[in-house]
C-alpha cells in the first residue's frame, strides 16, 4: 500500500491557482445584519453578493409576503429557511436594501425582474428594522429595546413611543410634583419641547402651543383617560423627568407593544414595516435547557402574524432567520403531556401562519466559486479544467464525490457543473463543512472553513486530488476559535480531541515510525492518508447524521479521501483500508468494522475509563484459558461449534462429498505431546471417516514446531496407513499472543453477571458506555485473531515454514495432502476435506451437484422405480417429472440403469456390469449364485467389488435392491416371504430366494380381482416378492375366514331346504364356489398355480357379489340361524287361501324366498328378513289383507237378540313356538259353537 503526497509531475499548488489573500480574520464570510445595512455598507454588501436562480425565486416570495401585508392591511411573516452558513443575513441585508430602493439593489440585474413584479412595494415607505436576539431576555426586550435605539438613528427629533408599563410612571410623577410644587413641575413638563437626553433628542410633543395643567394633567392620567391623550403624558415625562423609562425592563406585552409600534410608524409617515428577526430561532436553541423560559418565548412568535386588535395602524411584515424547525424539539423535554400539546398546537398554528423563504444549499457553489475560489490567471482556469477533466469518474468514487449517497427528500445530492464550481472542495466536502459547522458557533460557517483551508495548505496542497474530508478535522473540531453552540457538543468534540490526540495519533505515528512531535501537516505521505482516513472517522463520529458521513464504509473513506490512498494491487483500496482500520479497531475499543466485504467503520466517543476494568481482571488470563479460546476460535473455522463427540472425544463434523453422506472427525491438541494425544487419536473411530489433527499455534516455553513434525514423522513410520491428516501452523507473533490473552480477558468480564461486579466502580451511564466499548473491542480482537489463524495455518501469506515442514502432514500413504488452499481457513478445510476423500475414494460415482445430498427418501424413489420397470416386459416405465432428475441424477453415474426424457430403462443390459461384479464376488466366496442370498453376503459383495468406489451403506443397499429385482428374487425374513423393504428397512436375517413368476397377464387379472373381492391393494408389479407375499396374503385370508364360509353354506342349504327353495339358487350356488377356491383348492397350490386359480376361477356370480358374500359370510349366517324358520308356518298355511289375508301372507313368504336364494350384493338378507317379521306382525294384527269396509245398506229389521257371551271365554299363557297351535284351535271351535258372533283377541306381554 502506497500513498500519495503529490504527483508525479509538478502541479499548481493552490496559491498559484487561486487569489488567496495573505491574511484572514474570524469574521471573513460572517456578515452581521445591522453593520451591513448601513449607508456605508449597503454597496458592498450587494455586490459581493451572489443571485442565483434559486435565489431570485426566494426574492419574488419575501417581496410577495411584504406585497401582500400592504394590499391586505394585515400582518404576514415568514421563515427564511437555510442551513448555517447559507447567507440567512446577506439575503435580508440585501432585502432590505431592495425594500428601500437602494439603487445600488436596483441597480442589479438579476434583480431588476423580480422588483417589477412587485410595483406596490416601489411606491411603498417602509420602515426596515434588523434584530439581533442572542443577548436578549425576551422578544419583547429585543424588538422593543432594538426599535427605540434604531428610531432614535433614524428619526432624532422624534418623540419615541411608549413601549413598556406606565402605572408606575405616574406614582413617580405624583411624587415629584409633591416634592418640587406644582409651578416648577409643570414648568419643566410644559418645556419638554426644548429638553433633550444624553441619548435621544425627543423633540417637540407635536401639540403646537398646548400645555399641561393640573386639570390636563389629572384628565390624561386618570384611568378612563383617552389613550392618545395618556401617551402624549408620558412621551412628557419621559422626556424631562424619568428618561430611564425608555429603558425600562417592564416592556409592554408583545401583541399592545406592536400596535404601537404601528402607530408610531403611521406617525413618522411610513406605509408599513418590516422586521428583520436575525438569530431568534438560533436564540431559542441556546435558551432549550431553560424549558420553562423557551416554552413561554417560543409561542410568542405567533403574535407577529395575529392581534386582537384586528388591523394596526400599518401592516408589519416579519422575517426570521431558522436554522432548523424548533418542533424537532419538543421530544426532548420533561414537560407533562398538557404543556407538551400546548406546544404542539402552537406550532401547528405558527405553521399554518408563517410562510417559507427557503435559502437551499444549491446556492453555495456559486457563492464559493464568486467569492473564494477566482482563479488567479487564464492558466489557472485551464489547468482547472485539466485537473478536473482527469477525475475517476468510476460511479463508486463519483458518487461519493458528488455528496450522492444516503440521497432523500431531504438531501439529493449535487452534480457535476456544481462540482466544477467548487473543484478542488468535493460537493461531499462541502455539505460536511456546512452540516458539521452548524454545531458549532455562527462564524464557522462551510465558506470560512474553506478559506482557512485555503489559506494554510495554499503552498502544500495541489489542484490534481480532491482536496480530503479528513484535512477538514482540525478546522471542525479543533479550532481555537471553534466553540460548539451546547455543552453536549463541547462534550463531543472534546472526546473526540482527546480519542485523537491520546489514542489514535500515537498509534499512527507508532506504525509509522514517526516522532509525536511532528506536526500532522509534516508526515510523510503515508502517515499523512492514515491521519486522514483516522480524521474523517472521528468526523463521521462527531456528526453521524451527515450523508456523506452516515454509516461510512470503507468505500466511501477512500472516496472522500481520494487521491490520498494508493494500492499496489489497482482497485485494491477497499481492502487496504479495511485491514488497516482492523489493526487499529483491535488496539482501540473504540473503533468498530463489520465483517462485510466493504465493511460498515463507526466510532463510539465515550469519556470513560474503561481499562481499569481489564486490569482488575487481569488474573483471568491464564494458559488454560488462552487454550480453550483457541480451541473455540479454530471450531469456528473446522466447522464443529456445538458438536457431537465420537466415542474418542473427537468432535463430528458431517459434510456432504459428491453428494453422499461422510464424516469428518476433528481433535484439537498438542501434537508432541504423547500424553496428551497418545498414538490411538490418530486414528478415526469409524471406517470411512477422515480425522482432522489441529494442532494450537503456541506451545509452553522452550518448545518449536519442529517437535510436532518430529511425532508425525513417527507416526508415519508405523507404516499403518491411516485416513488422517494432521495441521500443524506456525506460533503467533508475541503480539498475536497479546491480543489472545486481551480476548481471553474480555471474555471473562463480560459474560454472564461478571460485569456487574468487575465495573461496580463506575457509574451507571459509565458502566453501560464501558460495556459497549468493550464489546466492540471484543468484536475487533476476535476478528483480529481470526486473521491471525489464517495466517499461522498457512492460509493467508505472511507465515513461513521450514523445509520438509508445511503446515499439512497426511498419515495416509494414498493421500499426498497439497498446501492450504482457500481465502479463508473454512474454505481451506472444505477444500481440504475434499481432496481427502477424492484421493481416498477415486472411483466413487460423480452426482451433481455434488453439494446437494441425495437423501434416503431420493434413493427409496429410485428402488421402487426400479423394481416397476423391472416388472415390466421392456424393462421401461415413464416418470412424473418430479422423479426425473431424482431418477437421472442417481442411476446413471451409479450404472444401474439409464434414463431419457420421459422414460426409466431398467433392463438386463442396462444391469450388466453390477451383475457381473456382483456375480464375480460371489463366485470369489464359493456362493452359488442360483442359490438363496443372504443381504450381509449380498452387501458385502457389492462393497468388495470396488473399494475405490467408497459407496455408502445407503447406496449399496440401492444397489442390492436393484439385483434382486434384476434377478427376480423373493424377499424373506427367517423362511417368510415379505414384502420388499426399502432402504433402511434392509433388516439381518433377511434372504433373497430364486423364484418362478406366474404370467403377466393372469398375474394382473388375479391381483385386480383379489382387490374387488376383499378391497385390499395389491402391488401388481410382477416380482418374486410381490408374488410370494401376493400368495401368501390370500391364503391368509382364506384361512381366515374358512368357518364363516363353511357355516354360511350349511345354513343356507337348511333354509332353503325348510322352504323348499332349489338348491342352486345364486345365493347358496356362489357360497358353494368360494367354499371350493378357497377352501379346497388354494391351501394346496403353490404360488403360480394360485395366482391362475384366482384369475380363472369360475363363478356365480360377479366379483362385486363374490366379494360382499366372502366378507358377510360369518354375518349372513348369524342372521339365518337367528332366524325361527317355523315363524312362518302359519303364513304358508294362509297362503293356501284365495283371499287378501291369503294373498297377503304369501307374498311375506315370497320375500323371504326371494332374499334366500339372490346375492347378498342384491338382497341383503338382514334387511330382508326383518322387514318379513314385521310384515308378518302386522298381518297377524289384522292390519294387513283386511277390504276396505263395504258401503252402509239400508236398515234392515231389527233380529232378536242373541243371548249374551260371557265375557272372558278363555285365558291360557303362550311362551313358545309350541303353543302358537293352541290359540288357533281355541278360536276355531269358538266360532263354530257360536256362529254369527264377533271375537276380540288381546294379546298381553306378561315378561320380556
């Protein structure tokens, strides 16, 4: 890194560029309002004035407030809006001038137009007044106090209004007409006409020849007197006996106090009067500590516009300079929420009252240019030119140059023609000065800044670099003369002097070799862009709301400084910056950087003493201490934060390796030493996995890293080859080492509740500002030795190693370990790691990408994908999309199979060089391969087959899969076929049987026709497996349900027996079929034969109906032997008749027929036989086959009666199917003894 002091070629410094005067004054550029408006100031006020175009516009709307106060009688005011240093005081001075028909105003062309808008104001006698308020004790005191002295210039002979509390007044007249008689009282009250004070001369009373008498005097001094006469008295006593009055401190309110101002300007002959309020609102600044005064202060402004009066005599028209809006403060205040609304409403209402002159920060190039930077000669303009033309216009530089970042609203910027104006001062320089001098006092305006900068670096500075920001600091913050305008900016300025000169410079200087002594503007080059870098931070800490200076990165500090910054590598300073800024960032707290790659620099201005807390725990720095953060730091990098441990205590990395699965087992230790690595630590605790040996970069006293090399070298000469590679960095520098135990304290104190009781000295506001310092140095530290493990471990330059010693020593004789490789230290253990397992593992499939891991879920869709294909006759199936690049991504690098746009091919020839490994290894363990195999022989002939392949338990299960399918195996588990597992369901125990397979298509026919008959899903691709599990299923089930079907056939038979229905009905004849399948046939087929048997099976009636009768048979048999027959034996014998009731009863006993011999699937027989009873009941109530009753017959002669019945004939007890025959005979030999005669029957429940 190089820096820049001036070109190579000479250059025009400064002084040859521009007219810089020889000497400056602390008032250069500062205008006060009252001077400049003097007779003998006017003219040069005006032509060292600059008239914008913005500028003319914030003419035409002044002139259009005092316009509009003259054609509307009424007061108007407005706020003349501008940043410190924006000229508020030149633009009112010349406003003044122009309100007075100054001809030299006049007489300015870019002024002409905007004065002929405004005819009326031309033909106006104005009453122009400037104001200063920062001495004053109220807006009273000051317009009041300040109207009198300038009346008093302006009119001598003019007796001055009464402007303060007259009560008084006249207790005193009483008492001195007591004490001198009233002969020499009113003698001297009568010559007040030829008195005059040792200040003013009041001149007449402006009543020609009158007098005053006592009568007079007691009329005007009553308390019902006429006001004009009133004040003509006082004006009288004022002028001769109390002339102290018209400084008197008890000053009328504001509102009376401006009607008499207005008066008394009618008086003089004026038309109207304006008020030039210079420094109020900077006033109410200064007084916003005194809440109580301010509050009150702060809404008088609002009687400027409005009066109770309704119109004054002449209209004032008011304009207040406002550096910023006085509402913003309002938040900071302790004042209840009454007073705080109170507030609030008053400047809402001012708002709304007030209009806006607004003074942008546009105008101040052309200012500047006008005023400060006039080149010398013709050739000071073209070298300008030159130098300007050969600026980086890269945007990440030009941008920042033209004050365009953090752009709003508020703030957009500038442009190249501005910058042009202002060259060498960046626009981003200049809104810096101009918003840092705003916190300072009124003459450390941008444009002063500027010259003094002008004027001491006129012979050292050239025009080919933009002057720095950083050359600004001194002139912000450390001016003689630079007094902040609050205590929390002294205070802010304070700490960021003494941050410099304590802290930052003697670490500058310190690097760079050079005495303290020498003064900042001396340093060689290189020092002197630190000294600017360091400067603009502490500015951009000063000021943190600055654009150009908010959240500054390391970009924008070479930017703002540019030209200083130099890199050897071209576009390099970004970097550059960044690691110089850490340096000092881990050497004082107070400076923070983010880890981004241009990172965020901020600093904290804090006065506290904070290193008094890492004294007291300075103990806390111990060997075991520093160890432990080391190991901390490096798990960071290796990956192992919050690791598992292997059975060995080493920490367990996983990573994913061409898209597999692999473990990496890390140790961090002291390689030399035995005792605390013994031999067994160089070895994984896994086969496959790689271990990681880190050694510490620091060792006790007395010990090198030779000794470490030294055990490697013994360890290799074990010649046991293990997966393990050792790293071995070289030891920190003694101030590396400080920083770790600096860190090591840093820790300590600040976790958990230490903290309290380390800064228990301190303050409470101390001991938070401590604590965030601390912690930001905690951050730069760590990052600090963060770069410092990059180094020590060979990865970052600056770190040598001895021949025959490289930081990376590998154990195993396959893997020849190359340097570090990476920009960081985790990007070098991946690489590493990596590397490892290439050597380790050659000819392991490439799955892309390599760093997304093909999950076990993945696989899974590839097996059973697999295993359809292989079902089918081509060996191919078609993929949904999703399974696609799943299937691609996996079978072909694998060599199981091969994939094209839609489809998978899973066919012998696709297999071919799996088998034939596989095949071959077999072979090679005497295992014929036509016999059973067993899933620990199958996997352990796939891995022998290519050790170089490295494949995971997971992949070879996938491939085993695969074989079985290929090679249209069953699965079995102990002599039990199962269905075919999945990977990770690959369970010890299980084998792989040589099975015969049924043809497709009956396969197909018998798998869907188990599905309709039982409604279980059937996998119906065609393999062993599903063959075997297939059959073994429907003898399961057959099995199962054999005594329901045996018991539904012998039921059936003996109802259909009882009522005489045919024996091959549907319902018994489909009953007789699935007795015969299942029952007779299938227990006794093998697994092909019992496939053709179903598929083939005839039977009577359809699958559906075969399904439901299979799965009711044990329900529909319940319900038959449930069922008494017998019930329906006195239906059957009424059905031999030929009437309703006969009719009736047999088609009851029809239903019952019909269900009994039709298909459950049709008939369900529950339902049929419950809707018989019920029927059956209801027959034998009478309440079915009765006709209707016939239609009434005419009356026939009465009959003789028949002799009376006894009322109960008969009561007997039926409990059973036995005794139903009873209660029939019983009612046939009543009827046929009684003839003619009606019976009731009642039938009574005696139990349930």
């Amino acid at each position: 890194m190089t820096f820049s002091g001036s070109s190579a070629a000479p250059a025009r410094t400064l002084r040859e560029t521009f007219a810089i005067p020889e000497s400056h004054g602390t008032n250069d550029y500062v205008l006060r309002l009252s001077d400049s408006v003097e007779e003998n100031s006017i003219a040069a006020t005006i032509n060292t004035y600059v008239v914008t175009p913005a500028l003319v516009e914030a003419f035409d709307t002044a002139l259009s407030v005092v316009d509009e106060a003259l054609r509307t009688k009424q007061n108007k005011a407005a706020y003349l809006e501008g940043s410190f240093g924006s000229g508020k005081s030149h633009f009112m001075a010349v406003l003044h001038a122009v309100l007075g028909h100054s001809p030299a105003a006049l007489s300015t062309p870019e002024l002409q137009p905007v004065i002929a808008k405004h005819p009326a104001i031309g033909h106006a006698n104005l009453l122009r007044l400037t104001f200063h308020f920062l001495d004053a004790h109220s807006v009273e005191s000051a317009l009041f106090d300040q109207y009198l002295r300038q009346i008093a210039a302006l009119h001598p002979t003019a007796l001055p209004p009464v402007l303060h509390s007259a009560g008084g007044l006249f207790v005193d007249a009483d008492n001195r007409r007591r004490e001198v008689g009233d002969d020499t009282f009113f003698a001297a009250l009568n010559g007040a006409h030829t008195q005059r004070t040792t200040t003013v001369d009041w001149g007449a009373l402006g009543q020609g020849s009158s007098t005053w008498t006592a009568d007079t005097y007691a009329s005007a001094s009553a308390p019902n007197a006429d006001p004009e006469v009133r004040a003509k008295l006082q004006q009288a006593l004022i002028a001769t006996y109390f002339t102290s009055y018209s400084r008197n401190t008890d000053w009328l309110p504001l509102e009376d106090g401006l009607a008499v101002i207005a008066d008394h300007a009618k008086s003089l002959g004026y038309d109207g009067v304006v008020l030039m309020l210079d420094e109020l609102v900077l006033w109410l600044t200064f007084m916003i500590t005194a809440r109580e005064k301010f509050n009150v202060e702060v809404q008088k402004i609002t009687k400027l516009v409005e009066t109770s009066r309704g119109h004054l005599a002449v209209p004032i028209a008011s304009f207040i300079a406002r550096q910023h809006d006085l509402s913003r403060w309002l938040t900071t205040g302790p004042e209840s929420g009454a007073t705080q609304q109170a507030l609030e409403q008053a400047f809402a209402h001012q708002a709304g009252r007030f209009g806006s002159v607004r003074l942008g920060d546009e105008n101040l190039p052309y200012i500047a240019n006008k005023r400060l930077l006039q080149p010398a000669d013709a050739e000071a303009v073209a070298a300008l030119d030159t130098a300007f033309a050969r600026l980086d216009r890269s945007p990440k530089v030009w941008d920042v140059l033209l004050d365009g970042v953090n752009t709003d609203d508020q703030h957009r910027g500038s442009d190249s023609d501005a910058f042009k104006l202002t060259y060498p001062f960046s626009p981003a320089l200049i809104d810096t000065l101009r918003s840092l001098s705003g916190q300072m006092q009124r003459e450390r305006t941008a444009l002063k800044v500027m010259q003094q900068i002008l004027a001491d670096n006129a012979d050292r500075l050239t025009i080919d670099n933009v002057i720095p920001v950083g050359e600004a600091f001194d002139y912000i913050i450390d001016s003689a003369n630079a007094t902040p305008m609050n205590d929390a900016a002294a205070q802010t300025f304070k700490t960021a002097r003494t941050l410099w000169t304590d802290k930052l410079r003697p670490l500058l200087f310190k690097n760079a070799g050079v005495l303290e002594t020498t003064a900042d503007k001396d340093v060689p080059a290189g020092l002197r862009a630190d000294v600017r870098i360091a400067k603009t931070l502490l500015m951009s800490a000063v000021a943190p709301n600055v654009p150009a200076l908010k959240q500054i990165d390391a970009s924008r500090l070479a930017s703002l400084n540019h030209g200083s910054v130099i890199s050897l590598i071209p576009g390099d300073q970004i970097g550059q910056i960044t690691n110089k800024v850490k340096q000092w960032a881990a050497e004082i707290p107070e400076l923070s950087v983010t880890n981004d790659a241009n990172p965020i620099i901020s600093v904290t201005l804090e006065s506290v003493d904070y290193e008094r807390i890492i004294a007291r725990a300075q103990a806390e720095d111990t060997d075991g201490r520093r160890r432990e953060l080391m190991r901390d730091l490096l798990a960071e990098h290796l990956g192992v934060i919050g690791a598992q441990h292997t059975v060995d205590n080493a920490l367990l990395r996983s990573i994913t390796w061409r898209a597999t699965h692999r473990q990496v087992e890390v140790v961090f230790g002291n390689v030399r030493d035995h005792g605390y690595l013994p031999d067994e630590t160089f070895r994984p605790s896994v086969d496959g996995a790689l271990r990681l040996v880190v050694d510490l970069p620091f060792d006790d006293a007395g010990h090198t890293t030779a000794e470490d090399h030294d055990r490697v070298e013994q360890l290799r000469r074990t010649s046991q080859d293990r997966f393990t590679v050792v790293w071995l960095p070289s030891f920190f520098p003694e101030k590396v080492t400080r920083q770790l135990g600096r860190l090591v304290i840093l820790n300590y104190v600040l976790a958990g509740d230490r903290w309290a009781s380390y800064a228990n000295e301190l303050s409470e506001a101390d001991r938070a500002a401590a604590r965030s310092i601390l912690q930001q140095q905690q951050a730069q530290v760590r990052g600090q030795l963060n770069n410092a493990v990059q180094v020590s471990y060979g990865v970052a330059a600056g770190a040598s190693f001895a021949e025959g010693q490289p930081p990376l020593r590998s154990l195993h004789a396959g893997f020849v370990v190359q340097p570090p490789i990476g920009n960081t230290l985790g990007e070098a253990v991946n690489r590493l790691i990596g590397d490892a397992f290439d050597a380790l593992y050659p000819d392991h499939p490439d799955f892309t990408p390599p760093d997304k891991l093909i999950s076990r879920g993945e696989l899974n869709v590839v097996l059973k994908r697999l295993r359809e294909a292989q079902s089918q006759v081509d060996g191919r199936i078609p993929l949904e999309r999703s399974e696609r690049d799943i299937a691609r991504r996996v079978v072909e690098p694998l060599a199981l199979a091969k994939t094209n746009e839609t489809h998978l091919l899973f066919g012998p020839e696709h297999f071919a060089t799996w088998r034939s490994r596989i095949t071959q290894e077999l072979s090679r363990s005497s295992i014929d391969e036509d016999t059973d195999v067993a899933i620990e022989v199958l996997r352990t002939a796939i891995a022998a087959s290519g050790t170089r392949r490295g494949l995971t338990d997971d992949m070879i299960d996938l491939v085993a899969g695969a074989w079985t399918a290929q090679t249209k195996r069953s699965w079995f588990l102990h002599s039990s076929p199962i269905a075919e597992p999945l990977i990770g369901d690959f369970r010890r125990g299980t084998t792989m049987r040589l099975e015969p397979l049924p043809e497709r298509q009956p396969w197909i026919d018998a798998c869907r026709r188990w599905n309709v008959l039982t409604g279980q899903n059937v996998n119906d691709f065609l393999t062993a497996t599903n063959v075997a599990v297939f059959a073994r299923t429907v003898q399961e089930f057959a099995a199962t349900g054999r005594a329901d079907r045996l018991r539904l056939v012998s039921t059936l038979t003996r109802a259909d027996s009882h009522l005489a229905i045919p024996h091959d009905n549907a319902r018994l004849a489909l009953a007789q079929d699935l007795c015969e399948l299942l029952d007779n046939r299938i227990p006794h087929l093998d697994n092909i034969a019992l496939v053709d048997a179903l598929a083939g099976a005839d039977l009577h009636g359809t699958d559906l109906e075969a399904g439901r009768s299979m799965t009711t048979a044990g329900a529909v048999a319940n319900t038959v032997d449930g069922f008494s027959l017998d019930r329906l034996n006195v239906l059957s014998n009424a059905a031999l008749t030929e009437d309703d009731r006969g009719r009736t009863a047999a088609a009851i006993v029809d239903s019952i027929v019909v269900a009994l011999s039709g298909h459950e699937l049709v008939h369900p027989l529950s339902a049929a036989l419950d809707k018989a009873t019920q029927d059956r009941d209801k027959w034998l109530e009478g309440g079915i086959g009765h006709p209707p009753p016939p239609p009434p017959e005419p009356p026939v002669p009465p009959v003789p009666p028949v002799p009376p019945v006894p009322e109960s004939l008969y009561e007997f007890t039926v409990d059973g199917p036995q005794n139903y025959s009873i209660v029939e005979e019983r009612l046939k030999a009543l009827m046929a003894e009684n003839p003619g005669v009606r019976y009731t029957v009642t039938i009574s429940r005696i139990d349930r």
